[in-house]
C-alpha cells in the first residue's frame, strides 16, 4: 500500500470510529443513490406482443457492479439497478456480476492514474476483512466468497455458475422454474492480480470466468482507454491473456485502450468479448468501438454487450439502445450482439433490472423478429458460455 492510500485508509478508519457502522452505512447509501439513478422508476409498461415474447426469454446481461455496494443482493432495494429479485422480475436468466478492485478520485473518461483508491474507502465503509486494504487480489476473493454466501442463502434462487454443466444444470432448472436467476462472476480491470499474471489460476479457482486486463487507468498488464499512456499488452499482459485462455477465462476488452484491443485481437484464440460498450456508428464516445474492432471481435467468435448509459447511447430511453444494437448488428450480425447494462455501475440507466421488457419492446418497435430478439436478449450469451466455459 502506498503512503497515499495508508493515509487515506486511517482517515477512512478514524472516520467510521466517530460515525459508527450506521453513519457507515447511511454514507454508501447516499453515494449509491447518487450514483445509480434510474431515469424512469417502476413499474414498467410494454406492448402486448411484448409481454408475451418477454416471458418466454432467457435474458442474459455481461455486467452489472451490485457487489460494489454493500447491500443484500437477495433482498430486494429501493436503491441500485439490480438485486436477485428484480432480477428474476425481469426475466433474468444469467447477470455478470463484476468485481471492480479499484476506482481513482473524480475517474473520468479521459485521463487517470492509480494515485487513488475510492474503492479502499468503500471496503474500510463496509468491513470487509483488513486483508482487503492491503491486496487488491484479497478484494475480488472476497466478492467471489460474498457470491457464494448469497447463492447459498437463497434457496435456490441464485446460481454461482462456473462450468459448462453448471449452466446446463441451471438451464434445465429454469424451465421447470423461472423464479430463480445466475451470475457469472467476472473482474474488472486486471490490477486485482497484484501484479502476478499467475494469480490467473487463484482467480479462476475462486470461479471468474472472465477478466478485463485495464478499468479506469494503465496498470502492469496493459492500457486504458482512460490511462495516462494508453498503451497496449506488457509483457505481463501477454502472459495473463495465455493463461487466461488455458482456463478458459474469457477476455473483455471493455475500457481498454486502442492498443491493447489490437493486441488482444492479435493474440486471441477464443472468442473476446466486450462486455459492456458501445458503438461509434451510432454515437461518439470514448467508451465506443469502431466497426473494424466489431469486426474482429465477430471473427473470434466473441460478443458485444451493448450498454445502457447515456455515455454510449446518447439517450435516457431504450430506444436509445437499440440504435447502439442495430449497428451493431449491421456491422457484426445478430449472433455476435448481446446486452452489457452496466447496472450499479455508477452510471444512469432508462430502467432498472425489472424493465428489461421495455428493451424487448422497443426492438420489437425497430423492426427485429422474435428470434433475432432472444439472441440479442440472451441467446447468444448463453451459447457463448455453453461452448466456452470448463467443464466439471
């Protein structure tokens, strides 16, 4: 730990001694309420058509942050986008549950370095084990255990998937039973290894099935859309995304630099993934990729998931979304497309996770028929997973 963030960590320590665990708690409260806006609140309206195709889908999201915040993610929240029963009131079949080990101060889309750690204040907040101040590795770890306590806590509600027979397991669970959802647990920015392209295996063993070499800044393995250099793989980068593909833990190449989105693409042979992006056909943004990268993203089998957030839409609406969708579409084809919502991810979304009917609706409104629909709304995810994730 730096002399910076021990420092903040006492101040953050000597914080919680004078406000006690409920001024803790009351504090993460307001930032999430403040982060995680819903631009229309629930219950959500749908068309008719849309209802019924609805119910028959098995939606699929790559990313949503709700592990971030400290809540009971199996009870359901008048705060946040997304816990297990909005996510099963929206026909959630499968959520990526990312872990995100470590934000800068004011993290913006254009230029940050690692001298900050809000994410440090948010775990000395919320308690989580000592070990975690120290160890960005001990953060996800951490995530991963919290995962496993709610899956079984729930009844069977959730479902930890981390193989191949999991999923089919889950899958023909879900058809006897649609009140029940899964997560697949996912790292956001490779700096959680600690530096040590071997940690892989720690993480792969705790059961991510998917990691993305850089978040909001550079770090050992690569570089970020929004670092400082913004350069491509290290040398270390190079050995995580071998080790990453020899247990079968998926590449996102979210939030990453140009470079390391070449570099990535040049090395791969598994499918890559963005998991929560947007594209610059259908809107300007740092966050968007270009047609070329949707191309060859598709040419490794991978996927887009398509965000939800004004910052790669340009709209508050579902519409907005499906712009995103349809050229992405155009340029991919429809089995490459997928949804990356970016819940509890400190961004605005047009709904929160039980209107997902609303994204049905408004592709039903664009032109796609029902079968492109459950593709673009889970069916590509799930055969993504069924081909790529291990085995027992």
């Amino acid at each position: 730990m730096t002399r910076r963030r021990a420092i903040a960590a006492a101040a953050a320590a000597a914080g919680l001694a004078v406000g006690g665990r409920i001024g803790a708690d009351w504090m993460v409260a307001r930032l999430e309420r403040a982060h995680n806006q819903v631009h229309r609140k629930p219950p959500y309206r749908a068309s008719d058509r849309a209802l019924a195709l609805h119910a028959r889908l098995d939606v699929a999201d790559l990313h949503a942050d709700s592990l971030l915040w400290g809540r009971d993610l199996l009870q359901r929240s008048e705060r946040g986008h997304a816990d297990v029963p909005r996510l099963i009131e929206g026909g959630v079949a499968i959520e990526g549950w990312a872990v995100c080990t470590q934000v800068p101060r004011h993290a913006n889309l254009d230029r940050n370095d690692d001298g900050s750690d809000d994410v440090l204040l948010l775990a000395i907040a919320q308690r989580w084990p000592p070990r975690t101040w120290r160890s960005q590795l001990e953060r996800a770890l951490h995530h991963a255990a919290r995962a496993k306590g709610f899956a079984d806590r729930s009844g069977g509600r959730l479902t930890v998937i981390r193989s191949a027979d999991d999923l089919a397991a889950y899958r023909l669970r879900r058809v006897v039973d649609r009140d029940t959802t899964s997560v697949l647990l996912t790292i956001e920015g490779a700096h959680a290894l600690d530096g040590d392209p071997a940690n892989v295996e720690r993480v792969a063993d705790a059961g991510f099935r998917m990691i993305a070499p850089t978040h909001f800044f550079d770090n050992d393995f690569g570089g970020s859309a929004h670092g400082v250099a913004k350069g491509g793989l290290t040398a270390k980068g190079r050995e995580m995304v071998e080790r990453m593909e020899a247990r079968s833990v998926l590449v996102d190449v979210a939030h990453a630099s140009t470079a390391t989105v070449d570099d990535v693409l040049a090395m791969a042979r598994r499918p890559v993934v963005a998991s929560h992006t947007g594209v610059l056909g259908s809107w300007s943004s740092v966050r968007n990729l270009g047609d070329a990268h949707l191309r060859a993203i598709a040419a490794t089998g991978g996927l887009i998931g398509v965000g939800f957030w004004p910052e790669v839409t340009g709209g508050d609406d579902a519409a907005a979304i499906v712009r995103g969708i349809r050229h992405a579409v155009g340029v991919m084809g429809v089995e490459h497309v997928a949804l990356g919502s970016d819940f509890d991810g400190a961004v605005p979304v047009p709904f929160d996770a039980t209107g997902f009917v609303q994204l049905t609706d408004a592709l039903l409104e664009d032109g796609f028929g029902d079968a492109d629909i459950e593709r673009v709304m889970g069916g590509n995810v799930l055969r993504l997973l069924a081909e790529n994730l291990p085995g027992r």
